[in-house]
C-alpha cells in the first residue's frame, strides 16, 4: 500500500510541478503581456468610439450599440518602447 501512495504522490507532484512550469512561463513571456496590453486598450478604445457614437447621434439613447453598427474605426496603439522602425532607433 506505501508503493502506491508514493506512486500517487510522486505523480501528483510531478503534474503540479509541470503546471507550475508553465505558469511561470507565460508569467515571464513579454509577448503575452504585449497582446493583453493591446486587447485592453482596444477595449477601451472601443468604449470611448461608441460614447462617441452616443454623443453624436442622441436619438440612439438606450439603443446598444455593437461593432456592426460601425462601417470602419482606426485603432493606434501604443506599445511602449517599441518603434515603427524596430530596434535601429
């Protein structure tokens, strides 16, 4: 019965430990940081275009407003230290 209690635990150990691996890793990955940086401000970019929207066309009060409502938007984003022209400056 002690072989398959360690067993099980070495196996539960080795599976958290892979879990934890992972974690770190995507913790550590500035890409990932990057693109949820991004998918925040386009949501916030999406929210100022519709209060907009709502400013501009009153009679539209109450009615929800999606993206189809819109034709096109242009979305800047700023990633901070990173250039149009990459890393040459």
């Amino acid at each position: 019965m002690f072989v398959l209690d360690s067993l099980f635990v070495g196996g539960l150990r080795f599976v958290l430990e892979k879990i934890a691996d992972v974690a770190d890793r995507e913790l550590q990955d500035p890409e990932r940081w990057r693109a949820m940086l991004l998918e925040a401000q386009l949501a916030v970019r999406e929210r100022e275009v519709l209060a907009r929207l709502r400013e501009l066309h009153p009679e539209t009060t109450g009615k929800v407003l999606t993206s189809n409502d819109l034709e096109s938007v242009d979305v800047v984003a700023d990633l901070g230290e990173q250039s149009e022209r990459g890393s040459d400056g």
